[in-house]
C-alpha cells in the first residue's frame, strides 16, 4: 500500500470520525433543556455543516470545479422545493372513501 493511498484513508477516517462527533452533539443537545426553537436552529446548523462536509470529502466535489457546484446547487434546490410541492398530495390518500371505510 502506497503512502498516498494510506494518507488518503486516514484523512477519510478522521472526517468520518468528526462527523460522529458531530452526531454525539445533536445526541447531547436533544437532551438538554432548549426550547423546542434553539434545538430546531442548532440541529438544523449541524446538519447542515454534516451534509457540506459529507459532500465535500464524500462525494469528492471539493476536488471540482467551483464553477460546477454552484451550477449544481440551484438545480438541487429548485428539484427540492418542486418535491415540496408534490408531497402534499399524498395527504390526500387519507381522504379516500375505500381508505377510511
């Protein structure tokens, strides 16, 4: 095993092992006494810098082209908030007559 093959599972590991670190905060965070606002932003912060560097180190578009992942990015949010409107519409199974029978 060559020594570049080895550093680069190295530095996989020690991201993997700040993400469950990451993961061990959202656990002690849910169990201290926030109100239900400052749990939503500190989780939503955390996640969101989880989901940045999984992407980043993970899914390998630290090593792209800047200009590609902002090309990227607003197609990905554009498909996301289309599924946002879609998703309601499975609510409306509840309302069946053969469901609710």
């Amino acid at each position: 095993m060559s020594t570049e093959q080895s550093a680069g599972i190295g530095k996989y590991v020690g991201i993997w092992l700040g993400l469950l670190c990451i993961a061990g905060i959202e656990v002690i965070l849910t169990y201290r006494g926030f109100s239900t606002r400052e749990l939503l932003v500190a989780l939503f912060i955390l996640a969101i810098i989880e989901a940045g560097i999984g992407l980043a180190y993970f899914m390998h578009l630290k090593y792209e082209s800047p200009s590609l992942v902002w090309t990227i990015v607003p197609f990905v949010i554009f498909v996301l908030l289309m599924m946002n409107q879609i998703w309601p519409d499975a609510y409306r199974v509840n309302s069946l007559r053969f469901l609710t029978q």
